[in-house]
C-alpha cells in the first residue's frame, strides 16, 4: 500500500471469535489493511470493492468503533482512536457503497427542484407538545398544578431570604411580611461583629468547615469510586452479599448510627479531631450506591480494550471509568458536601477551636430566646447555613436528574 495520501489510527482489531490484537489500521484510497504490534505483514487486508457495509459507532471525542463486513460476510471491529477521521477517509473512496434508500418525499423534493419550483417547508413550532394525543385542557391543568408545586416549594426559600434581610422592626411585625419594605444587610453587618468577639474567630469555624467538608468529601469519591468499580464489573466471592449490606445500610439515619459511631472513634482515639467527621464520611452508603449502579452502564469491552492497550487497573479506573460516570460523582458530591456542612459535629469535638460553622450558628440562634435583638442576626446566619448546598444543587440539578434516570440502566 501506498504511503501516499494514506490515514492511520492505532487501536484493537476483534475478530468474530472473540480474540482481540493491538495494532495500527492504514487506510489508502484502494482499501484497508491492520497491522497487528510487531508485525509487518497484515493481518487483516480488503479491498473497498469487496466492502458490503461499514458502520460506526462515535465514543467521545475523536474515537471510535468502526464495523467493516465484507461481502463473503466476513467481520472485522476496530476501536481506533482516530477512528471518525478513518471511517471518513474510506467512505469517500468506497466509490462502490450501496445506494442509499430514498422515500417518495426525497424523490418529489428532486423533481420540484428539477423543475424550478417552490418547495414548501413545513412550519416548525415554537413549542413541541411532548403528548400530541393529550388535549390542550389536560396540559393546560398539568402544568397549572406543577405551577403550583413549585410556588410552594420555592416559597420557604424565598421566606428565608427576606427574612434576612428585614430591618428589626420588620421581623418583629405580626403577621410578618413576606418580603421587606425597606431591604437592608445590617443583620449580616451584625452577624459578623458577633462572631467577631467570640472567643473562637469567625475565620476559624469556617476553615473547619471547609476543611472537613473537602477532605471527607474527597476521600468519599475515591473510596466509594473504587469500590463500586470493583463491584460493578469484577465477579468475586460475597460481592453481591456486601452490596446487600450496603443497600441495607441506606435505611438507618445518622440518629440510629450516632452511638456506635462515637464508640468507635473512641476505641480508635479520634474523638476531638477533624478525623471524627472525616472518617465516616468515607464509608457513607448512598456514594457507593450511586456509582455502582452507573457504572454497570458502562460497556464492559471499553474497559477490555484499554487493558488490552497496556492500561493498569488504576489507570482505567481513574482516566476511563470516572469521566463516564461524572453525573454520578457530581451527584455524590451533592450529597456528601450537604451532610457535613451541615453537621454540627456536637458529640464528637469538644474543643472550641476545632468546632464547625453550623455548631457556631446554632449558638447565636440559641440566644435568640434570651436577646430578641437578635432576630437579625439568627435569620442571616440561617440564610448562609442554607444557602451554600443549595447552590450546588441549582449548578448541578441536571446531573442529579440524569443519574436518577439511570442508576436503574444496565448496559
């Protein structure tokens, strides 16, 4: 074959009977031959005029899967890394691909434009209806009630924000305002000159926050990540008896494991450190639920073809695996970023200075009840407590939904 005008990809060659090689595909403007690794001869050669059918099948980005059958139907499967350039490349020298098949509208489309006439397009829509076989006055009473739904549940959050920002005779107005006349920050001006002269600075149970937050949230993805990896697509003994126990797990609330939870940091010594929250944040359910589940999704032969490729385990966990299945560990990050800002972290530090944001908060709200004057203040501190996961719900909400969508799925 000629080196001129030639396209080459490196990738795998499966033959019907299962077997796989590494090699390079070489397409010319004649036809095709693979090499396998080391070889010099090919292993695999036609010509485009023996080609019957060729598909193609896109993975992300610049690769592909790419199907040749010949027409004694001989078979081969390619997955090529430059493979949509490849299939492009034979498809326009295959002078001799069958005709495609066109539809009487195809053939009245060519006559009328023969013929120098005005074709008419059909007018597109502005909206779709998803249910043509619904009425209108069925969509019409749907989305009125979905209306409604989301008025009330945006009206809490809503409440909240105004709140924080009313001046204090408004908060102390009955019935009290929905939103205020006169909008002000002075609760969180407030808020922060209390915190200010606390023994313990406010920077400081913020940092703890953060810190505790990433570090378990972190390690939360890679524990769960890994495990489910191995759950998902390795056969061992009791793999399904230990998912079992995960699934049971999901049941009991923090309240239930509260107990066993300090005597186990106990016996290990890590009550009053950072590890006291850190730690079971890694062994949380729901992570390893999440993302077993997505990665059985995932086709098996794309992790086969990157071992075959020389990739370690890690290797395919880590630049393969995980990338596929970003819905589900943004999802978990969600999850697992919600429960420990939010926890106060009450029985198992007792040093001030290592304390969270949220167990700060909740004293200034306790005060409440000794210093009306406070009212303010509790309601910003409210406000800030509540708003941070809420944030990342609203960047994330699509990724939520998808892995909601498909953690049932299985390839």
């Amino acid at each position: 074959m000629s080196e001129n005008n030639t396209v080459r990809s490196s990738g795998t060659l499966q033959l019907i009977n299962g077997k796989k090689f590494r090699g390079e595909l070489v397409a010319g403007e004649q036809g095709a031959a693979f090499y396998a690794k080391g070889k010099k001869e090919p292993m695999a050669e036609w010509h485009y005029a023996r080609m019957n059918r060729m598909d193609n099948i896109r993975r992300g980005g610049t690769t592909s899967q790419i199907t040749v059958i010949l027409k004694d139907d001989t078979r081969y499967v390619f997955e090529l890394a430059q493979g949509l350039k490849l299939h492009s490349f034979m498809d326009k020298n295959w002078a001799d691909k069958p005709v495609v098949v066109k539809t009487r509208g195809d053939i009245l489309h060519e006559q009328a434009e023969r013929l120098g006439q005005k074709i008419e397009v059909p007018k597109k829509h502005l909206i779709t209806r998803r249910h043509p076989n619904r009425s209108i006055g069925g969509d019409i009473v749907i989305y009125l009630m979905l209306l409604i739904v989301a008025m009330a549940m945006f009206f809490p959050l809503f409440f909240m924000i105004g709140s924080a920002l009313k001046p204090l005779d408004e908060l102390l107005r009955i019935p009290p305002p929905i939103w205020p006349s006169h909008p002000t920050l002075d609760n969180f001006s407030d808020l922060f000159v209390t915190m200010g002269k606390s023994f313990v600075p406010f920077s400081r149970y913020l940092m703890n926050t953060i810190f505790v937050t990433v570090v378990g949230t972190f390690g939360h993805l890679v524990v769960a990540g890994m495990a489910a990896f191995v759950l998902a697509k390795y056969e061992f003994p009791g793999g399904r008896l230990f998912f079992g126990l995960v699934t049971t797990c999901l049941m009991f609330s923090g309240y239930v494991t509260g107990i066993p939870n300090y005597l186990i940091m106990s016996k290990l010594g890590m009550v009053d450190t950072y590890w006291s929250l850190i730690l079971p944040a890694f062994c949380a359910p729901i992570g390893l639920f999440l993302m077993k589940q997505f990665m059985e999704g995932l086709p098996t032969a794309l992790i086969e073809a990157a071992t075959i490729d020389g990739a370690s385990r890690f290797r395919v966990f880590w630049s393969i695996v995980m990338p596929n299945v970003k819905p589900a560990w943004l999802t978990m990050i969600i999850f697992s970023v919600q429960a420990l800002w939010n926890n106060p972290a009450t029985t198992l530090i007792y040093s001030e200075a290592k304390k969270p944001l949220v167990y700060a908060m909740n004293q200034i709200q306790g005060q409440t009840m000794t210093n009306i004057a406070r009212t303010g203040e509790t309601a910003a501190a409210t406000m800030i407590i509540t708003m941070v996961p809420i944030l990342i719900f609203i960047f994330s909400q699509s990724r939520i939904l998808e892995t909601m969508a498909s953690s049932g799925i299985k390839d």
